[in-house]
C-alpha cells in the first residue's frame, strides 16, 4: 500500500478539505481549509475535485516520504520553499515524489497557510461528510488531531497517472486595498463615530489569532447600547465587538453563536485575505452593499471557475503533444533526397 510517512511538522499541520455543511444548528463550525483558493489550485493541479482534503500547512513546512510506490504531489498557498533529497522543486507545480525519497517543506516566506495536494487523495475515513479537522470538536484529520511526526498517511492512489507536470499562477497573499465588509447585524449597537473610526482606522492582527478568530490591535470601538446582545448566529467573517472595544474577525473553526454586538462581516471572498495575514499586518476595512458583495461573489465563482478550467486545458494540450512526439508521424521516411527511405503511395 502507499502511503506517506510524516517524519516531522509544524504542530498545527492539519487535514482539511472544503469543510463540513449542515451542521451549524447543531453548534458545529464547517472548518475547512483556511485559505480555499489554495485549496483549489492545489487540487487542480494534482488532478484531483476541487474540494478533495488536502494536508494544511502553518507557516512551518514539512518533511515527509514516499512508501510503496511514487505519489504526484501539487502546494498552492503562502510560498515555502520545496526540496526532494535536497534538489529545489517549484511550489504551484504539479511533480512527482518517487519511493524513499523525502520531500522537505521549509517556513513560510511570507502568508500562513498553504495547501499540499495528494494525486487521489487521501484513504481516510470522512466524519460527518468531511475530513478536516476541527480541533475543539476533536472530530475529522487522523483519528482527530493534527498530523505529527510518525504518523502514516494512507493513499486512495497506488502510483500516480502519466498526467504531465502543471503549472499556475501563485495564489496571491495580499489585497490591493482594504478588507470588504458589509454592515450588521448589529451596526447600530455602536456610535456612529466608532463606525466612522473602523472604517478610517489601521488595525494589526495580535498574536492571539488562529484559525477561530482574529482579535485586532488599534482604536476602541464604543458601544451605544453595550456589548451584551441576546447570543445569535455567527457566520465566517463576523465581526464582533466585545467589552474591551477591540475587533474580533470569525474564521473557520468559529463558535456557531455568540453574544458580543457584531457591526459588519467580511465578505467570503477577502476573508482568506485576512487569514493569511501575520500578527502584526495591517488591516483596513471597507463598506460596500449587499447587492455589490453578491456581484463580487458571482465574480470570484467565475475567476475560479477559470482557474480549474485553464490548468485543465494545459494538461489536456501537453498530453496531446505527448501522444504526436511519441508517433512516427513521418514514417520511414528520413531524408526527402534518399529514395531509399520512400514510402510507395
């Protein structure tokens, strides 16, 4: 059987695919990969359905081997630099990692998280629909915990296809402006000046940031009716103000309900954004409405639509090179001035 043996990681190296839906009533977060562009890309590039579960890096790499056969290979994500027996291997490349060799991961040059895709994916059981780990549920990854070294990571794939190496464009890390945001729930449990201040403040990620929340550095939000509201609903991106004033951002493995005022969430397609942010970055916020965060959605479908659409068509155009150099399409017929080598009609 392949498999990939870890002999070291990062400690909060995970498995995650797009997530688990249907379970919020219940007080379960879908988790899923961080950063779901490079999910995308990862899984485009390995051959593999988009929302396949691939193995989540934070910002420290890995270094893990082929056991029992060659296993293709694809990372999208925060750069970091890739090696194989010590020989440099491009990131947002497709390639194949050969029995006994070791693939090594270094840190991240800069973002967080990057996505590491399996040709076929991985032979673990999904748990309420998916494989990713939600750590505070305990619940999805392997045997519901992070990845460590010497754990075994079971293949659905023996050897991996004669699909050719592919490349794409790397996923970008930072937004040409401020964070989008559409007002409410709540918006009116703060001042008016306090919304004014968000929206012209520069905050900074802390250090108190993972993949539930991240808390924020910079000017006091005041409250106008106080910071306890009756506990409701909590959707990714939620921005809530707690009694200390400071922005806290809702990420993947949020709470399902809280009961802090929440004055505006951060559209779905920027919050990857703020989730490859390190503590210390800046951030800057936006309003925009509900009509323009929906075109903005239809949008961001289409340029992934197009994303997993052009790394299709280069496989299928390099295969179709393939197959004409491998044929003798001249015949026998190696020099036009030699009769010898000339095919009768």
């Amino acid at each position: 059987m392949t498999h990939l043996l870890i002999h070291s990681c990062g400690p909060y190296t995970s498995i995650q695919d797009r997530g688990r839906s249907g379970w919020l009533r219940f007080g379960l977060a879908a988790a899923g990969a961080a950063d779901p562009l490079a999910l995308v890309v990862a899984n485009s590039l390995a051959g593999n359905p988009v929302d396949a579960a691939c193995i989540e890096l934070v910002m420290m790499g890995i270094t893990l081997e082929a056991v029992g056969g060659s296993v293709r290979l694809a990372m999208a994500g925060a750069p970091m630099p890739l090696t194989i027996d010590g020989a440099s291997v491009p990131d947002h490349r497709s390639f194949v990692l050969a029995p006994g060799c070791r693939l090594h991961i270094g840190s991240a040059r800069s973002g967080v998280y990057a996505c590491l895709a399996v040709e076929g994916g991985l032979d673990i059981k999904p748990e309420l629909g998916s494989m990713s780990l939600h750590p505070r549920a305990g619940i999805g990854g392997l045997n519901g915990g992070y990845l460590a070294a010497g754990n075994v990571l079971p293949l659905m794939r023996r050897e991996p296809t004669h699909s050719p190496s592919v490349a794409a464009n790397p996923v970008p890390m930072v937004s040409n402006g401020p964070l989008r945001v559409v007002l409410g729930p709540q918006d009116t449990h703060v001042t008016a000046q306090a919304l004014e201040t968000f929206f012209s403040a520069t905050y900074r990620v802390t250090p108190e940031v993972d993949r539930m929340g991240c808390r924020l550095d910079g000017p006091k939000i005041e409250h106008a009716k106080g910071f306890n509201i009756v506990s409701d609903g909590i959707v990714g991106g939620s921005i809530q103000i707690p009694g200390s004033g400071l922005p806290i951002v809702m990420l993947v493995d949020r709470q399902t309900t809280g009961g802090y005022p929440k004055i505006a969430t951060v559209i779905t397609p920027d919050l990857r954004l703020l989730m490859q942010r390190r503590p210390g970055d800046s951030v800057l916020f936006a309003p925009i409405s509900i009509e323009a965060a929906q075109a903005i959605a239809r949008s961001n479908r289409d340029t992934v639509l197009n994303i997993t659409r052009s790394i299709a068509n280069a496989r299928r155009a390099i295969d179709r090179s393939d197959i004409l150099l491998s044929m003798n399409l001249a015949g026998d017929a190696l020099n036009a001035l030699d009769s010898a080598t000339w095919v009768n009609a």
